[in-house]
C-alpha cells in the first residue's frame, strides 16, 4: 500500500509543520501582515492535513500503528486550524479588562 504510506508521511509531516508555525507565531507577529499571513498558512496546513487524515482512516491506514489515531487526530488539527484564525493583533477577543490597564486606571485615580 505505497498510497497509503504516502498519506500516513505527508500527514505527519503537514502536522510538523503547523506545529512548528504555531510556535513561531511570536516572531512572525512582529508586522501585522506577516501574521496575518502566518495564521492563514497555519489555517490552510491544518485543514489539508484534516482531510488527509481523515482519507487516511477510511482507506484502511493506520497512523502511528493504531487504526483509531488518524480520526482524533483529524478533528484536533480542524480545532487548531479555527484557533489559529481567532487572535489578530490589536482586537481584543476575550472581551475582559486586562490586568495591565486595571493597573493603569487604579494609577490614573491614585494621580487626581
């Protein structure tokens, strides 16, 4: 089964990828467009390798040796690839007051 080896390697290896991405997020965060650009990246790998993975599953292959992997594995990628698209810099998506400006009001009442 060359076909499925195929898809069991190019799976892994698109998951790397993204894995990869996801943690350099940081560094590629430093323009607006260059993050933008990486989410998307991040977002397009994910949802290709969720539709290898689950090919992989109903042509009978196993990832890692276990026929049940690819499935889990499948979904989680699609949840990765929608957490990916969630936090662009400078939009506010938890709704919240965060800790640093509670700090700076409280300093803004101590100052009057």
């Amino acid at each position: 089964m060359p076909l499925l080896s195929i898809l069991e390697t190019l799976s892994v290896s698109l998951c790397g990828i993204a894995v990869i991405l996801w943690m350099s997020i940081g560094t590629i965060a430093r323009s607006k467009k260059a993050e933008i650009m990486g989410q998307r990246a991040i977002m397009s790998i994910c949802i290709f390798a969720s539709v290898i993975l689950f090919s992989l599953h109903f042509l009978g292959g196993d990832l890692w040796g276990s026929r049940n992997a690819a499935r889990p594995m499948a979904v989680f990628s699609l949840v990765l690839a929608a957490a990916s698209v969630l936090n662009l810099k400078g939009k506010e998506v938890q709704g919240e007051v965060n800790p640093h400006h509670i700090r700076r009001l409280r300093a803004m009442e101590n100052e009057e």
